[in-house]
C-alpha cells in the first residue's frame, strides 16, 4: 500500500500539481477570462447606451396642455425612452434643480414654442440627445423648439471624460500601489501598511490633480477638494486590495478586479451618464467606490455648492470596512514581520 501510495505521487498530475507549472496555468487562465469580462463589461455598458428615463423639469406654466403632449410623446418615441416630467412652480426652482443633479433638462415656455435647457456638465450624451432630437421634433409637432446649453462642459473637456480618466488612474493606482507595498514592502506591520497607503494615495491624488490642471490645463479643478476626492479614492481602493489580501491571499487581485474595473468602472456614470447605463448597472454604480468618487469629482467641478455627502459616505464606508477587516484579521495577512524587528534590507 505504502508503495502504490509513493507511485501516485510519483504520478503525472503529482508532478504537475507540484510543480509551478500549475498556478501559472491558473493564472493564464484567470487572465483570459478577465480579459473577456472586462471587454464584455465595457462593452455592455457604453457600446450602444440607450436612456430609459431622462428627469426633466417643466415650468408650472407649459406651451399648451395638448402642445406639450405631443412634443413629449414625439421626444419619448424618437429615443426610445420616457421622459419623466417633474413639474416646478418657477424657471428658478427649475434651475436648482439642475444645479442638485436632480433633472437633466428644463422645459419651459416661449413665445408660440418652447425653450428646452440642457445641461451638458449633467451628462454629455444625454445633452446631444436631447439637444439633436428636440428640434427634430419640435418641427414634426408645430412646436419651435430652441435648445441652450445651460451648463456647458469646460472647454478642456469637450465629451466629458476628463474626470472619468482621473478617477480611472486613482481607482487602479490605488489598488496596484497596495499591490507594490506587498510585493516590494512585504515585511510592513498593519499600522505601517496603513499609514504607506495613507501616503501613497495623498501623494497620488495631489500628483493627478498637479498634472490636470496645472501642468497640461485641461480642467479648472478645485484643487483641494479634488484633491481630497482622488486621495480618498485611492486610499479606499488600497485598502479593498489589502482586504482581499488578507482573507484570499495571493489571490486577491481577481475580487479587487472584479470589483472595481470590471464592475466598478463601467457602472460610474464617468464615461456614459447613468440615464444611458443598462438599468443594473445605473443603479449598483453609486454604492461602488469608483461611482462615488465620479459623483463627488463631478459634482465638486460643475456644480460647486451643492456637493452631496452620499459618495463620500460609500468611500468612507469601503475604507473603514477594508480597514476593519483587515485589522481584525491581521494575523491572515502574508505580510508583516515579528514584533520589535526590523525591516529585512533588500
């Protein structure tokens, strides 16, 4: 017995099992299967955005009862979508609520026609929707239409993906930047792996705000709080790679990836406004840390003044969960080193 147990381990697949031949296999596979979902997640999302509801604000005193139906119905029809009517009492409760991103656009009358006010810092493919099909049909209807955009884009940010492309950098860099420490940095304590982490993403942040707008000008930021924006995103996704370090070892990239580029970034609403995402991922993106970090960066850019506390409250929320778990079960960690001895030197 003891002698077909040695010829089993002797075996072929003993060998293979063995040998390092086997995790390389697991990864050539894990990374074929992330490359598939990653290219099906984007494309799902941003191929072929198609809105489902688009809020939009009437004044309390519209073209006609009768007008405003058609030119409604006719909008609905040619996107292929509903336009959810909120109606307020003045033009300037109308435009508050742009102003706290809770419309998309403003109907209100004017003369024999309407004025539709489209808002392109709210979402810039909902903008050119609108601002293409309202005349189209406006003229099919007997209804003038004349479409303003009411708050444009900055100019060094025509498609609006600036700001998507900064949290992109801040969601991955954070993540692969924890990645480095563990690799390059394995003998770090947990108070030590918090406070590098800490540093890499105030640094980090600074670094990507210092660049946009300073050395290439391509947006007007206001430096402090997008800056705060980008260090807590970074720190935030750290800390999820630290967390999925500690409970799945070696293999906590495939949660971390996951999590926040397969899922996380199609879903913000950075790079196609959330009217225009499949209705799952419009809804799931804003409890994701890069959804949150999008809405905080969006709206402290466009919209300053009315800035929410919801995305921060889901960043703050992953990291102190991240933290917590990774406190707690420290000992799970493959990092560190015994108390009181010193870093290894490499």
């Amino acid at each position: 017995m003891a002698t077909e147990g040695r010829t089993e381990e002797r075996g072929p697949w003993a060998r293979f099992r063995h040998s390092p031949f086997l995790p390389a296999t697991v990864i050539v596979l894990i990374v074929a299967a992330a490359a598939g979902l990653f290219a099906g997640s984007y494309t799902y999302a941003m191929a072929n955005p198609t809105p489902h509801r688009i809020p939009t604000a009437v004044t309390s005193r519209p073209v006609s009862q009768e007008k405003q139906l058609k030119f409604v119905e006719g909008m609905e029809s040619a996107l292929d979508t509903s336009l959810e009517l909120l109606r307020y009492d003045s033009y300037a409760a109308a435009r508050n609520a742009v102003d706290q991103q809770q419309v998309f656009a403003v109907l209100w009358p004017h003369g024999n026609g309407a004025m539709l006010d489209v808002s392109g810092a709210s979402g810039a493919t909902v903008a050119q929707l609108l601002a293409e099909t309202a005349p189209k049909v406006g003229a099919a209807t007997g209804v003038p239409v004349t479409v303003t955009d009411i708050k444009p884009l900055q100019s060094g940010d025509p498609r609006g993906l600036a700001l998507f492309y900064i949290t992109l950098a801040a969601v991955i860099l954070g993540f692969v930047g924890a990645i480095q420490l563990n690799v390059n940095a394995r003998d770090l304590n947990p108070p030590e792996r918090i406070a590098f982490i800490l540093a890499l993403a105030a640094l980090g942040g600074f670094a990507i705000c210092a660049v946009v707008d300073w050395v290439l000008g391509a947006l007007r930021l206001p430096f402090a709080e997008s800056w705060f924006i980008l260090a807590l995103t970074m720190f935030t996704t750290g800390m999820v790679f630290t967390m999925f370090n500690t409970l799945f070892g070696r293999w906590a990239m495939i949660p971390t990836w996951g999590l926040m580029v397969i899922l996380g970034n199609p879903s913000s609403g950075g790079a196609v406004s959330w009217p225009l995402l499949p209705s799952p991922l419009g809804v799931i993106g804003r409890w994701l840390p890069p959804g949150a970090s999008v809405n905080a960066q969006h709206t402290a850019v466009y919209f300053g003044g009315h800035q929410h506390v919801f995305p921060f409250a889901v960043l703050a929320v992953w990291a102190a969960v991240s933290t917590a778990v990774f406190w707690v079960w420290r000992h799970r960690h493959p990092g560190g080193r015994e108390p009181g001895r010193l870093p290894a030197a490499a």
